[in-house]
C-alpha cells in the first residue's frame, strides 16, 4: 500500500497532470500498476481466482498476464480487496447495457486520493479559484434520495470546483430564464463555470435555447460536461455539432468533455483544446485490437482497455470498458499536453468485449 502511495503523493507533487513524457512516466506508472496488481492478488480472492481460472502468473507482469476486468464483473460481483470495516462508501453505476447495478467499494485512501486527483487534473483546465457555478440540471436532482443516482453524485462531486451553485433547469426541466439572467447579472466580465452531463446539456438546455429562439451572453463560462454520448449518437450528433451549436446559443467556446467511469472516479480523461481526450499521469489507456487482445497502432479503433492508480480497495487498476476508442498519438498533441490522447467513439456490443469475465 505505501508503495502506491507513494508513487501517488510524487505524481501530485508535480505541477501538471500532463507533464511527462512516455518514458517518464513508465518509470512511476509501470511500478504502480505491479504494486496494485500484486495487493489485488493478495487480499480479494475474487481476483485470486481469476490468474487460476486463465492460467495467469501473478509474477510476469507483462499485459498478457495481468487481466483487464471487464466492467460487467463488477455487476456479478462484490470484488473488494480489504475487509468490511474499511468500506466508508459504495459507489453504484448501472452502465447502459443492462439494469444490474455495479457496486464499488471504497475505503477512505482510495476515496481520499480520487478526490485529490480529480482537483489536480480539472484545476489544470479550471485554475485554483472556485468559480461561480451554473448546474444544467434542476435542483431537485440531488434532492431526491430515490433518484440520487450516478448524475446526483457526478453533481455533488463537481459542486467542490465551484461556488454560489446556481441550476439552470427548473423541476419541470424547463430553462429557468430568471435564474440564468440573474446569475450573468451578478458575475458580468469574469470566468464561470457550467457543468452538466452530456446530454442533459444537449437536450434540456442547447435544444431548449434554439427552440425558443433566445440566446444567452455566456461567451466568459468553461463547460464542462460527461456522462456519454449514446443517446446523442442515436441522433448522429458528433462533438463538433455540440459545440458549435453551443457557441451560436451561449457564446461559449470553452468545452472540456472529460471521459471516465464509476469503477476509476478520479482519473477522468479530459478533452483539451483540440477536442482529444488526455491520459493524465494517473491513468493509461490501451486501444485492443478486434483481431487480437494486443495493442491497436494510432488511427485504428478498437476496444479500450483504462488503467488507473487510484483503485485500492477493489481490483479495478486495469478494466476491459464496453467502448471503442482510437488512438490519435502521444506526447505529440498540438495543445502543448504529454500524454497518449484518443477519440472515443461509441458502446460496443457485449459479445464483442473480450476479457476475463470469469471470476472462477
Ligand atoms: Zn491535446
């Protein structure tokens, strides 16, 4: 455990999430990767079982022999790598492709450094200062214990980058005109914040903005938004159309989408400037190729394969997702940031995920 520690508290010490090349950030991630690897294997049996159950040996290390759990794995079973006493919260993500309810188990370390690591990574793009903060949802969305589902707790954890939160829906989802004005009112000139999940930003706020024919001076905000872009895909609408769109009804030309899941919270991947989402130093991403489980080269898509530092308490270091990627290149991207940057694509079908799905 200290050895992942450790190699956390230096990768925070460094002045940005972005500022190691290949080279040198294997020396910290390769190292962290094997310790947690090595602490997953020793205390949750569940992921003992599964090096039995492949024929894998826990002492090569290579990415053959260090599986990449599939997603759906978590929804089977309760995979945890320390005892009852030490889980302080369960994260719970039902994903898209089926009802069954994941659950992660957190102790305080782990949830303490995904904290500190989300800081790190969005205070890159957000700067240290808490901003003025627009919600685009309604209020009721964190209010509602029932509902209080991965969207309420996606809120309440972005919430900490902002102040004076203020939500741009009503509880009709209907667009709170009055709240809004007020809200430009009271912070002309100067940098806000507006976060909202994906489509929720697209369909009660952008589509919601042209119909009524009314436009806003929002041209000073950053948004920031998540939460996939499949039913937005369904309407074939890419990235570029979104923020175009953006821009023509608010003005707004600072977009940051940002791309990680509720078994890896923390080590979110960011869109930059370019409209690429960034590895930081804290997660690494592999692009499996559909011919074979090994590594896809840069422009051909593929099944992603994420790795992450900070899961500590369950085994979910290195995780086969149900999405496709490419990989567009690394340490080489024009907005100045190191790192392997991708285009996400789109959910795969199931049968199409290859992994070990077997807890034995
Ligand atoms: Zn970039």
């Amino acid at each position: 455990m200290n050895d992942i520690t450790n190699i956390l508290d230096n990768l925070l010490s460094q002045d940005t999430p972005y500022g190691l090349n290949a080279a040198q950030k294997a020396l910290m991630f390769k190292p962290g990767l094997k310790a947690l690897t090595r602490l997953h294997f020793d205390n949750c049996i569940g992921y003992h079982n599964i090096f039995a159950a492949n024929g894998l040996d826990i002492n090569d290390f290579t990415a053959q022999q260090t599986p990449a759990l599939s997603v759906q794995l978590f929804k089977h079973n309760e995979l945890v790598s320390v005892s009852k006493e030490q889980v302080i919260k369960t994260l719970t993500s039902s994903g898209t492709t089926s009802q069954q309810v994941a659950k992660i188990l957190l102790d305080a370390p782990t949830s303490r450094y995904q904290t500190k690591v989300l800081v790190h990574i969005l205070q890159s793009f957000l700067g240290k200062k808490r901003l003025p903060m627009l919600i685009i949802d309604h209020p009721n969305v964190i209010k509602d214990r029932q509902s209080f589902s991965a969207r309420g707790a996606g809120i309440v954890g972005l919430s900490t980058f902002g102040r004076d939160h203020t939500y741009a829906l009503d509880n009709n989802m209907a667009i709170d005109f009055a709240a809004i004005k007020g809200f430009i009112e009271k912070y002309p000139n100067q940098p806000i914040l507006l976060f909202g999940f994906t489509f929720m930003v697209w369909q009660h706020f952008i589509e919601a903005l042209n119909q009524s024919g009314e436009t806003l001076d929002l041209a000073q905000a950053i948004l920031l938004h998540s939460g996939g872009w499949k039913k937005l895909q369904r309407q074939a609408l890419s990235n570029s159309d979104f923020k175009a769109a953006l821009e023509q009804t608010t003005g707004i030309t600072g977009v940051h989408n940002f791309y990680g899941m509720a078994e890896q919270v923390g080590s979110v991947l960011v869109e930059c400037e370019q409209g690429y989402l960034h590895c930081s130093n804290f997660s690494d991403i592999h692009i499996q190729s559909s011919e074979d489980l090994s590594d896809a080269p840069p422009g051909q898509a593929g099944v992603v394969v994420i790795e992450s530092l900070l899961p500590m308490s369950y085994p979910g270091h290195r995780l086969l997702t149900e999405d496709t990627a490419t990989l567009i290149g690394e340490d080489d991207c024009q907005c100045g940031r190191l790192g392997k940057y991708i285009l996400v694509h789109n959910r795969v079908a199931r049968t199409q995920a290859r992994g070990c799905s077997d807890v034995g």
